[in-house]
C-alpha cells in the first residue's frame, strides 16, 4: 500500500458530495470535534430558531402557540421527519421523553404483548441503561421475568420459545459492531419474539431500513447524529401493525384519546401518540427540528458511505502514522459491518484523551482502556481526520499523555 498523505485526504474532500454541509454547523476553529457520537455538533440555524420560538412563540403566543405554532403536533411532525431517515412510515414514530424512558415503556409494552414468556434477552457489555431499563421494567412488571444476557458469538441460538423480547444496540456503543437487522429480526420472529432496536448510535450516520427489516420496535437518541442539542428528547418507532395492541404503562394525559376531555379513565390514543406521556418539552423538540431537518436534505446511502470511508481512513492512518504506539483497533476490521465511530485499546486510553483533548482533539473515553472517536459524516473533513492523527502521532511520540493532570478520572469521560 503506498502511504497515505495529506494531498490525498483533500482530494477525498474536494471529491466529496457532502461537503458543504459542514458550513451549516457552527464549530470553534481549533478544535477537530470527533464527538459527535455523544454530542452532536450544533446546527448554525438552531440559535436563531431557539430564540423565535423563545421570544415570539412562548414571549408573546404564549399558550395560543399550542394550536398557533403547532407545538402540540410537534411530536408526531418531528417524529415523521426521523422516520424518513430510519426506513419507518411517518406513523410510526413519536418523539418523546428520553431514550431510557423510552425503553422503559416498549419493553413492558412487549412483555404484555407476550403473556407466557418471561425472558428478555440483550447481549453481554450492551449500553448499561438498555440493560438497567430491562431490570428495572422487569422488577416492576413481575411475574417471574428474567434478563439473560449472551456474548454476540452465541446470542441467535439463545432465542427460545421462552423469550418475549429481544433488545439489541444497532451499532454497539463502544467497538461499533453492527447487528444485520434483517437476520436478527427474522431469527427472533421465528421464535415468536418481539424484537426491540436502539438506534442511538446509527440513526443520522447510516442507512437504517427498519421496515425492510421488519423491525418491531425501536428507540434512538436525539443528541448525538441527530444534532438535537443537549438532552434532546428521543424518539421511539412502533411498527403500524402493533399500534392497535401494544401499550405504554405510562399511561400519562397526551397518550390519552382524548386529553382535553378530561376523564376519569384512562383510554389509550389509537395510534403512536399512546407513546407519549405527559407534556411534550416544545424548547427541546424545535431544536432537534433543526438537526432533523438538516440531515433529512443529505442523501442517507452517501451518508453511511462517508462514515465507512471516514472509519477506514482513521483506521489505516492510525496504523502507518502511530504504529509505534501500541493501539490495537477495537471492533470490526470489516467496514461493512462498522458504525460510524472507530475505538482502539490502549493501557493509557484515559491519560491520551486527555492529551489530545489538549491539543483540540476532542474524543472520548470508554472505560476500561477504549478511546473512542465518533467520525460524524455530515461536517467532518478526511482533512480532519489527518490532522486529528497527527496531533495523536505527536502526543504519542512526545510522551505528552505522561503527566499527573492526565490521570485524574473526571465524572463525565
Ligand atoms: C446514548 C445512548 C443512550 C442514551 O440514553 P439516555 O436516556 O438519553 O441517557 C441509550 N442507549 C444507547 C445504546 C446509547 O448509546
């Protein structure tokens, strides 16, 4: 392989189909942001939009906007926007609450769905919330109900007459291993069992088709490729077929049929608004908007085609510029079946990240020994990734990670 240089990652730019809309986020100068798999970058139209909902909407509407502004549709109408994006019908997704809240009501949705069976069963080392969620909606629920969790390796064969759920992370938070959508679905199926998919690390940066799939159900973050902003509401995806049976056991007031009737009993809407709770957060939901929109005008097979390419980029540089260093990749070696973040090991992972944050490299840390970057197709540069290894090679080569500051563990990694 001849090496790769500079020329040739601003040649991949210059090629680029996507390129443009990186001048649509707003990102400081010195700073090479491969984060956005935790935070996603902010929308340059988002300040302007915030603050017209603020100061003309909420300042002067007030509680006319409900209707005026359309904020009580916002849901179901963002909800619709993110279905274009992960292979779903408008109809079948809602906006609301956040993604462990959301867990929360379709696992005990599915497991009363399934009366008889008692397992849930997720894989080994998936995101702790999806399996705290599951302990949690299983204390709740009763009746016997177990979480078995199993290593990928042997999960297909673990699913028996017995399970009524299987949850699963599309794109696995840490290393990036896909799931193949399809042949879990279909496995799980045969089995009798409803299967439930977080998207919160895919939705944004790949080609989601849940419907092809046959997907059940699904939930998805709104904060990371969703550009959403902070603690954006999530979303979740009931396939149409299940919005006659299926239930949420937070059966707040907007989930009601009726809501400003104001009756005693609960009865649940007909359709995906039975998902919502209470009140929608209308502030968090413009923002998300915004992102949605954004991403909704890129063309979604280019997207996850950058994100490969951006992955084995990072990959095959790390290797040729900082082979001296001991990374060892983390995750599949197989672009096919990688997310959009790449992971590598090291025995001082939490002391470089330090480092190169330092150096305006922003990535994260994944206990116990993964740094981790999030290669967000939609803003960043192959230029970007060059300079983000050069700065890595640096830091590795100059020691500059062997310091006191570096080691002291922060609440948020
Ligand atoms: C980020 C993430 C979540 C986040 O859940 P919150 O309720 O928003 O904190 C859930 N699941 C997975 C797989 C994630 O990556």
């Amino acid at each position: 392989m001849t090496a790769l240089d500079l020329q040739h990652c601003l040649a991949l730019d210059a090629a680029d189909p996507l390129a443009h809309f990186r001048d649509m986020f707003l990102l400081p100068e010195d700073v090479l942001y491969l984060d956005g798999n935790s935070l996603g970058a902010l929308p340059a139209a988002t300040p302007d939009r915030m603050s017209e909902v603020v100061r003309s909407q909420w300042g002067i509407g007030l509680i006319r906007s409900w209707t005026a502004s359309h904020w009580i549709e916002a849901p179901q109408r963002v909800g619709g926007k993110i279905a274009g994006l992960i292979g779903a019908k408008t109809n079948e997704v809602i906006v609301a609450d956040s993604t462990s809240v959301n867990l929360f009501k379709l696992i005990v949705a599915a497991l009363q769905a399934r009366p008889g069976r008692r397992t849930i069963l997720s894989e080994a080392g998936n995101f702790p919330t999806d399996l705290y969620m599951i302990q949690g909606a299983i204390a709740a629920v009763g009746g016997g109900c177990r979480l078995e969790t199993r290593p990928r390796e042997t999960l297909l064969e673990a699913i028996g007459e017995d399970v009524a759920l299987v949850l699963l992370t599309h794109a696995h938070y840490k290393t990036a291993d896909l799931f193949d959508m399809a042949a879990v679905t279909r496995r799980a199926h045969e089995s009798g069992a409803l299967i439930l998919w977080d998207l919160s690390h895919s939705a944004g940066a790949l080609d989601l088709d849940l419907n092809a799939a046959g997907a059940d159900l699904a939930v998805g973050c709104g904060y990371k490729y969703l550009n959403g902003g902070p603690g954006a509401p999530a979303f979740l995806f009931v396939a149409e077929r299940h919005h006659a049976t299926l239930c949420s056991p937070l059966t707040g007031w907007m989930g009601h049929a009726h809501p400003f009737e104001f009756t005693d009993d609960y009865m649940p809407a007909p359709d995906i608004r039975r998902f919502l709770c209470g009140t929608p957060p209308i502030l968090g939901l413009a923002a998300l908007e915004v992102g949605v929109d954004l991403i909704g005008q890129a063309d979604m097979p280019l997207l996850a085609g950058k994100s490969q390419q951006l992955c084995r980029l990072m990959i095959d540089l790390v290797e040729q510029e900082c082979g001296f260093a001991g990374f060892e990749l983390l995750g599949p070696q197989r672009d096919a079946i990688r997310g959009s973040h790449v992971s590598f090991h090291h025995a001082e992972g939490y002391a470089i990240m330090q480092a190169l944050i330092a150096d305006g490299v922003i990535g994260d840390f994944r206990a116990p020994d993964a740094i981790r970057f999030g290669l967000t197709p939609l803003y960043l540069r192959f230029a970007d990734i060059w300079e983000a290894v050069q700065r890595l090679r640096k830091v590795m080569a100059e020691r500059r990670w062997d310091q006191d500051e570096y080691r002291v563990r922060a609440t948020i990694t």
